[in-house]
C-alpha cells in the first residue's frame, strides 16, 4: 500500500498538478487571496496549533483515528491523522441558521451536539466531511504523510453517496469519467465541473452535495454546493460563496434538470470550492473543457463579473498594503 501511496505522488508530480495546498472558498483573482477568499487551511497539525486552530471533537462517524482541528464557529474544520498531516475536511454548520428549501437537511449532513466552550455557548450544528484517505489504507497504517507533502496521496477523495456509504472521487479525470460523475463546464479559477449523476431527469432533492472540479486532467478541487443559505453569517470569517440566478447554473452546469434552473432563479445557492493545489486562481479553461460552453451573452457577462471584481479587488490590495 505504502508502495502505491508513493506511485500516486510520482504521478502527480510528472502530470504538473502538485498538491501542495488546502484553500477554500472561490475568487477572481489572487488579489486578496487568505483575506477575502482562497483561505488556506492548515495542512499539519503543527501548523493549525500555531495558527490557533481548536483541538474538538468530532461528531460519530468513519475514520475515527482523524483528529479534528476547528476555526472559530467550527464553520470549517481540517483533520489529521496519526501521523499529524491533514486527511480531511469538515463543513458544520448551526442547525437553527441553516435552511434548505429543496432538500431535508439530515439527508446529506450528520447531526452534531457541542457543548459550551471558552467563549462559544452549546450548539447543534450539521456536518459534512470529505476525507483525503480510504478507511483501508489508513487501517493499514498506509495513511498520508507529512514528509509526502501532497494533500492526496491515496488515490482521490472520500465522500458520503447518496446511501450514505463513502465513495471515491477519483484523482484523475480519465478515472473520473467511468463513475457516475458527470462532466459540465469550465470556469477560469475554477476548473471543469463534475456533477453526481446529473442528467436532465436528475430529481433535485436528490442532487449530491458534493462536486468535483478538475484541471488539465486531474481532480484539483471537491466543492459543496446546494440551494440554501446561512441565516446569519460567520462572525469571524466569511468562509462561504453564494450564487444566485439561471444563466449562472447553466453556465455552470449545462445539462441539469430543469428544476435546477428553476431553483437558481428562486433560492440562492450555497457553496464552497476545496482546493488541493495552492494556486487555484491559475486554473485556466480550454478548448475542449466545457462540455457545452455558455452562450456568447452569458461568457460576456460573466467576463465583465471577472474582471471588473478582480480590478476592485487589486484597488484594494493596493490601499491595504498601504496602510500597513
């Protein structure tokens, strides 16, 4: 096993997809990366306890050797195994601010009390995890690395199918392509789309949460994504991405459900990019991408999004550095 944890990290390396971050959250640019969007997560558990990361408990579930480390709120939670490198990522959320118009929350996420702490009150919240290590390589002591230094290092990403039974995103994109996930569109800083099952008759309170998102043929990204909201935001960090509005999900996601149009043009969509490499905002979309690109208004309004809030972003940067 160990053997084949290093093949994966040769191939990764002579494909030129290194993965040698954790960011979440998407940005048009590199501007304001680690302040506005791109946040990075810590990767050892040395780096979270100097950074201040919170040692807690994990709500019941798989993998249960990973040691959970969480930010204020824990909105975002990275976890570690034995060996103190980063084979996971949580998402909670408070249950009482959480709303899901389209689907019934316990379907996807997994209940989790906390009790008081220093400064934070007891509070229910719903979680949902992506592991970077199958439960096999990690019973067999075959887990990720701190001196492999790549955030996949077992082959893909683990996450929850709709039975509730984890499954594989595959780290390559040839790989990815005989699953059930199906190829969408590109987005620049984003990276090629791939969505569970989504086809035209897909019902929506059945669409997972999870998505993948690929670049030059390899798994760069794992994203949640869903019709709801936050009713109140994060006081420290806003971690979360919201859309709203057709023309964004057909750009996005060409061949859904029409309910899934519907739904973008009535409830706002919640969202999170995951990345695995640490410069997401080079990911560049080209010929042969997209499986049906946008139309030419939808790409023009789009760019003008893009460009006009990467040159606000950069006015800024500028006053920022300034007044430091």
């Amino acid at each position: 096993m160990k053997e084949l944890i290093v093949l994966l990290a040769i191939a990764s390396l002579s494909s030129g997809i290194q993965y040698n971050g954790l960011r979440v959250k998407f940005g048009w640019s590199d501007a304001l990366a680690d302040k506005e969007y791109f946040f990075k997560i810590p990767r050892t558990v040395v780096q979270a306890e100097t950074e201040g990361w919170r040692r807690t408990e994990r709500p019941s579930g798989p993998l249960e050797e990973l040691r959970m480390y969480c930010s204020p709120g824990k909105y975002v939670c990275p976890l570690y195994d034995p060996s103190g490198f980063v084979a996971g990522l949580q998402l909670a959320f408070p249950a009482e601010d959480l709303v899901t118009p389209t689907f019934k929350a316990d379907k996807w996420f997994t209940k989790w009390s906390m009790p008081a702490t220093d400064g934070e009150p007891a509070k229910e919240y719903l979680a949902i995890t992506q592991f970077f290590v199958s439960e096999e390589s990690l019973a067999a002591g075959a887990g990720p690395q701190v001196e492999n230094g790549a955030t996949l290092q077992d082959g893909g990403v683990w996450v929850n199918d709709p039975d509730g039974q984890l499954m594989r995103i595959p780290s390559t994109e040839a790989e990815l392509n005989t699953t059930l996930f199906k190829k969408q569109n590109c987005v620049p800083n984003m990276g090629t789309h791939y969505h569970y099952n989504m086809t035209r008759d897909t019902l929506c309170e059945n669409i997972l949460p999870w998505f993948a998102v690929t670049t030059k043929g390899y798994l760069v990204g794992v994203g949640l994504q869903f019709f709801g909201k936050l009713t109140q935001k994060p006081k420290e960090k806003d971690w979360f991405e919201s859309y709203e509005g057709r023309m964004i999900a057909e750009s996005t996601i060409p061949l859904g459900p029409e309910c899934l149009y519907r739904n973008a043009d009535t409830y706002p969509v919640f969202s999170l990019h995951i990345y695995y490499i640490d410069d997401p905002w080079n990911i560049k979309c080209r010929p042969g991408d997209s499986i049906k690109p946008a139309d030419v208004v939808s790409r023009l309004m789009i760019n003008v999004d893009r460009y006009s809030k990467s040159l606000v972003d950069n006015i800024k940067k500028i006053f920022t550095v300034n007044k430091t």
